[in-house]
C-alpha cells in the first residue's frame, strides 16, 4: 500500500502476511532507482516482504516533483536533494516498518545511499545493488557528500555491493575504492548496469540475478540471530 512519511514524502509499505504481531521485528529500507517508485517496486516490496518475512518501506527519492522519464533530467534533480534530506526519508521509512531490527537494499541511485546510510545506526546490514560511487558528470550539489567520505564517517563492514563486471557506472579504479573502504564486494563479471531488480530490462541477467537475490539474502541473514556488526 502506499503511505506519506511524516515529511511528506510518498512511499510503499508491504507487510507479510497473515498481519505479523504487535513487536515483529524484522524490517527492510529499500531504495529504488533514479525512475523513482512504480508498479515495479509496489510488485517487488511485495515480494520481499512474503518471501522474507519481512515489513518492507521504499520512499520516493524525487517527492513532490513532476519528473520525466529521463535520467539526465533526473539526475540534475538529485543534485537540489541534500544528503540530510535523503537520510531523513531514510529514518522515517525504517520508522515506518515499526520494527527494531533493520537492513537496508538500494537499487542504482539507491545503492549510493545504501553507502550512505551506513553512516546510521539502526541499519545491521546493507546491500548496494550496482551503486555508483563517483557524482555524476555535474558533481555534487549543495549539502552532498562524497560516497567515499559518507563510508570513512560509517560503519562500511555493514555493506555489500553486488555489481556487474561490465557496468560503466562503476568502474574497476571504483570497485577498488570500495573494497579500500572495508565494503565487501561481489562481481559478475559479465553482468551490466541494472542486471538484478528488473527483468524487463536489457541488461537483466536471470541467472546472475537468481545469485544475487541469495547473496543479499544471505548477507542481511533474515530470520536468524540479531544481526551483528
């Protein structure tokens, strides 16, 4: 269903069924693309939360804003959006979940913030799905920080980024960065930009896909022992 968080940014709210009981524990952040929420994500948080076990919130990374379906435009826009409003929207979904034990998945734009977001908390565990790490062609905006500074201020241990082998958004002198950093990395190597979350893209790769989805579930260990450090 969909839901406003307390700063009026619209987001999708998926529980698992039969309605879990009051103190359920287990809570998920996702953050989509740069294309924002859509029927794809109202399908996939439904997803994760029946296959998982799982109260699911996804914000809207562009509210209140009539955005083409262009990620030139797109990402002009994310460079007005300060981190502090994107961490904020962050907090408010994991407040939404109403759960105390928490992770974190980003998709493309939204696997930056999963780096990002390692700088709070109350995420146990994150994934960054084909996050890129250097700002894009027009740089960083006002109240912006720089991937690798956000991850110096956090708790990198806490993430895993699954990227594609052949994804120009997150070349190999990145990957390298990250790994400095203390992230965990996992290539396919012939895998794209985008490969994971939707199959009705070109670069989705079913097979490399299947991998993934059991890696990020295996990394956030749903369903077992309070998540560690």
């Amino acid at each position: 269903m969909r839901i406003t968080l307390p700063s009026g940014t619209p987001a999708i709210l998926a529980r698992p069924r039969p309605q879990p009981p009051a103190g359920f524990e287990h809570g998920l952040v996702l953050l989509p693309d740069v294309f924002g929420l859509r029927p794809l994500y109202d399908d996939l948080c439904e997803q994760l939360s029946q296959r998982w076990g799982l109260v699911v919130c996804a914000p809207e990374p562009f509210p209140g804003r009539d955005l083409p379906p262009d990620v030139p435009a797109r990402l002009a826009v994310s460079r007005e959006i300060p981190d502090a409003d994107r961490l904020r929207d962050i907090s408010e979904a994991a407040d939404a979940t109403g759960c105390a034990r928490l992770a974190l998945i980003g998709f493309c734009q939204g696997g930056t913030y999963a780096y990002h977001a390692s700088r709070l908390d109350r995420f146990a565990r994150l994934v960054a799905f084909y996050g890129p790490v250097r700002p894009p062609e027009a740089g960083l905006g006002p109240g912006q920080t720089r991937v690798l500074d956000a991850l110096a201020e956090g708790r990198p241990g806490r993430v895993l980024a699954l990227l594609g082998g052949s994804d120009p958004l997150v070349p190999e002198d990145d990957v390298a960065a990250l790994e400095r950093a203390g992230v965990s990395v996992m290539r396919y190597p012939q895998a794209g930009h985008g490969f994971v979350h939707d199959p009705d893209r070109p670069t989705h790769r079913a097979a490399d896909a299947a991998d993934a989805w059991r890696r990020c579930e295996d990394w956030l260990r749903l369903g077992r022992a309070p998540l560690g450090r």
